[in-house]
C-alpha cells in the first residue's frame, strides 16, 4: 500500500472511501524499509521510558478553564508580559486560601 496524503480541514469528516482505505490500512501488515528499520529492543525500552515520562509530565499539568473578566481586568494582567496568565492563577490561589480576602469582595464571610 503506498503512502496517501490529504489535506483535512477543521471540523471536516472523512468520506466513505478515506474510511474504507483507513480499515484496509490497519488490517495490512507493516512493511519495513531501508527508511524504516525494526527498532532494536534498547530503542524500543527507550522509547517506553520517554512516554512514560510524558504521560507523568501530562498528569502534572493545570487543566485549562474560561474564565470572565472585564477588559479593564485582562489590560492590566497582559501588561505583566509573558506569563500573566501564571501570575493570575497565583493571585486568585492566594485569594482562595484566604478566606478574608473572599468576603472583603463577595460581603459575605467564606468558610474554610
């Protein structure tokens, strides 16, 4: 089977044919080239550690969220330079953690 390229555009589903290819695709077994060797074990054990260590790093990493804020509110935070989004995610975890901070701004006391 040789190799097919083509241009998928966002949100576009593949045709009835590009689905058909797909299934023969997977179902034929692999051919190894000069351009593709087998990998040797050492290669494949050190691929596996380097996954491993992705998916740890992915594990550890902030999930993202949408937040609203005035414009005013944004200005001032990207004017901080490279790394305001951090240095928002710091001041709201400061004022998480505390709790007279909280009903300063809600007018209610925040229990802990």
């Amino acid at each position: 089977m040789d190799m097919i390229h083509v241009t998928v555009k966002n949100g576009q589903k593949p045709t009835k044919e590009q689905i058909k290819e797909i299934r023969a695709a997977a179902k034929a077994p692999i051919k190894y080239t000069h351009d593709c060797p087998k990998s040797k074990p050492e290669a494949l054990a050190e691929f596996a550690a380097k996954a491993r260590e992705l998916r740890q790093r992915m594990k550890r990493t902030k999930p993202a969220v949408t937040i609203r804020i005035t414009p005013d509110c944004l200005t001032k935070y990207k004017a901080l330079g490279k790394g305001y989004t951090g240095i928002m995610a710091d001041v709201l975890s400061y004022a998480a953690d505390n709790p007279e901070i909280l009903s300063r701004v809600s007018g209610t006391m925040v229990a802990r």
